[in-house]
C-alpha cells in the first residue's frame, strides 16, 4: 500500500472524505517526483507515433489544435507564449513516469487510463473545461495557476476544436509550484494557466459510461453467440401491404433474440478484457532473437521479471486479464501471476510451476513481459 499522504490525510480518509466527492489541494504531496520529466525529453516523446500528443494554441479568442507527432524544430519555432504540447501515456514510454504510479496504487489498476505530461511557456493553457473522469495534476516544473468551479451549466462553446466551456465561473483559486498536488472529481470545471514556463503531469483514472460500457460488452458477447436455425416462414400468404413488416415476423424475430443470453461469468470476462486492452497507439516490442523457453527460465531465476511499461494486467479470481486476452490458470500459477499483476516484477529467485512459467514465456515472446534487467 502506497504510503502517500494527501494534505495529512491517509488513502483511507481521502477516499473516504473526498475521492468523487470534492476537489483536494494537497501542497508539497510528491517533491521527490518534481522534475522527472524535462522539456526536451517531452519533446522527443512528441515526435514518436506510438504516443498521442497535441498542440492546443490560442490567440485572443481563438483555438487551435493540432495532432502529432511533431519535429523539434516545429516546437522551437513556437511563440514564446500562449501554446500548450500535450502527450499521452507517458508511462508506455518512461520508467519513472510508470514508477510514480505506485504512488496511487491505493486506487485499483482497473480504474486507471494513463499518465499525461503538458508542457507549456506562460499564457499557455488549455482553457476553461471538465473531465468526466478523476485526475490528479501534479506540478512538475514552474509554476500555474488553476481556478475551479463546481458550477451545473457545463454547457460548452459552439464549434470550438477543444471542450471548453461557455461560462466559467471560478471559485477557488490556487498557484501550484512543483511537488503539489491538485486532486479533481468528475465534472469539476477547471481552467489552468502556466504562470511561467513549466510542466505538469496528469494521471487520469477512467470511468466509462453505461453507453460505451454497453456497446463495448455487445461486442464482446458477439464471439459467444450462439443462435440456432434461420428464419422460416412456410406458413407466409400474400400481404396487402408489401412495405408492412408482419406481426409474423416481428414475433420469430423476437423469439430468435430471446435467445441471447449472458451471466455474472460473461460481464466479469469482459470486464477484464476491456479495462485490460491497451490504447490504439501501444505498440509491444517483441524480442529480436527470443531465448528458448529454458533459456529465459534461467535467465529469469537470475534476474527477475518486469511488466513491459505499456502493460495493462489484472486479474479476477484465478483468470489473469493481460492486455485484452483472458487466461484461466490454475490455483498454484494464480499465486504467483497475481503477484506480478500487482507488483508489475516479479524478483529473481521465485519458484514458478510448469503452468505459471508457460504463459510467462509466451507473454515474453509478445512483448508484454521483459527481463528485470533490460
């Protein structure tokens, strides 16, 4: 358990007093993690096409976005202020983005989406606007000033390339400076401007809505139907209206759909595989020349085992969800792939049975699991 103290509060008190309930200013929450990212290495990530990154620039009134990668000369060349490069899943890229993470593991991986980082000179910002999910923004550099509202109009600005509301009214106000930490609930709205040249990260805990969660589980059941026969009318006589769906039909259409069923079993299955499946920009890096199976059982006992950084692993009772596939396993591997599921290592040294060291290999070879030491 993280030992991670928000404005004198436990995880327990936080979650209890303000997780999804009020926002939480906590001042010098994480220093040792100020600085973890600079601007060049932020730049580079923004030119690699298997992370998202944006460009928001305003002038006045007006927005613009564009979409990456971007070149460094295209991000030297920008204004000496009012823009603002965004970029996603900065923990698929850098360790200590992923290490810092651990920091809210009091929080399931399940509700977790990823790690963004913005750089931006002063004047930048993104503009006034809400999220539908829980974040936490953490000051890494510089210094910005975000005010917030608890505010119902959430209505938002007509054809504006960013969600940015109509009429923000701010109510509180705060200047963070690097090492503090801002927690904001669902539909908290929100407006930060970087006050100097600075950095913040913003780790992002996703909370799907029942119409995505609904879509997304009828796609899931489509690899499980199974429907017998085809639709039969022996008994069908001339229609006086060709255009006119029968009460015949619609009555075999409804008994064939009826047909369509799921369990507690089905939603749990694909609760693992949809909160498990990586981002459309995660690429895994197999092995060039993969070791055979008892070369890299050898070489694991020696050095340890490691999620690959983009990995997204969970587990349900004794089936362990690695990446979007689902992977029953028995009493004896469940132990112990648990254990790297909530760890992200496993260290050297760790016994593992015939089953456990199977899907290890297999998930090596694709990528998704690395030597401790690479």
């Amino acid at each position: 358990m993280t030992k991670l103290r928000l404005a004198g509060l436990s995880a327990d008190d936080f979650l209890r007093r303000y997780w999804q309930k009020r926002p939480l200013l906590a001042r010098r929450a994480l220093p040792q993690w100020a600085g973890i990212v600079q601007r060049d290495t932020l730049f580079e990530l923004a030119a690699r096409d298997d992370l998202e990154s944006r460009l928001v620039l305003r002038s006045s009134s007006r927005w613009q976005v564009r979409q990456g990668p971007f070149s460094r000369r295209e991000l030297v060349r920008l204004p000496r202020s009012g823009w603002t490069l965004l970029v996603q899943g900065v923990d698929h890229a850098l360790p200590a983005a992923q290490a810092l993470l651990q920091e809210f593991a009091f929080i399931p991986y399940a509700r977790l989406d990823d790690v963004m980082v913005s750089y931006a000179p002063p004047g930048g910002g993104v503009g006034p606007h809400f999220d539908s999910y829980d974040v936490f923004l953490l000051q890494l550099a510089g210094a910005r000033r975000w005010r917030i509202s608890r505010q119902r109009d959430l209505s938002l600005i007509d054809d504006a390339p960013l969600r940015i509301l109509r009429r923000f009214r701010a109510t509180r106000e705060w200047v963070l400076q690097p090492g503090d930490l801002l927690y904001l609930p669902p539909r908290c709205a929100h407006d930060g401007v970087a006050l100097t040249e600075g950095i913040t990260c913003s780790i992002g805990f996703r909370a799907p809505d029942a119409r995505e969660l609904g879509a997304r589980f009828l796609e899931h059941l489509q690899d499980r139907l199974q429907l017998a026969g085809i639709y039969e009318d022996p008994e069908l006589r001339p229609q006086r209206h060709p255009a006119r769906i029968g009460d015949g039909m619609a009555r075999k259409a409804k008994r064939m759909l009826r047909q369509i069923q799921w369990n507690g079993a089905d939603v749990e299955r694909f609760l693992g595989c949809y909160l498990s499946e990586p981002k459309p920009p995660v690429v895994f890096a197999r092995p060039a020349r993969p070791l055979t199976a008892r070369a890299f059982a050898a070489r694991a006992a020696r050095r340890g085992l490691r999620t690959a950084l983009p990995t997204r692993m969970l587990f349900r009772g004794s089936t362990l969800f690695m990446n979007g596939e689902a992977c029953p396993v028995g009493a004896p591997a469940a132990r112990l792939l648990t254990r790297l599921a909530d760890r992200r290592r496993l260290p050297p040294t760790v016994r593992t049975d015939r089953e456990s060291a199977h899907w290890l290999y297999q998930w090596y070879r694709a990528g998704y699991i690395r030597l401790g030491d690479e």
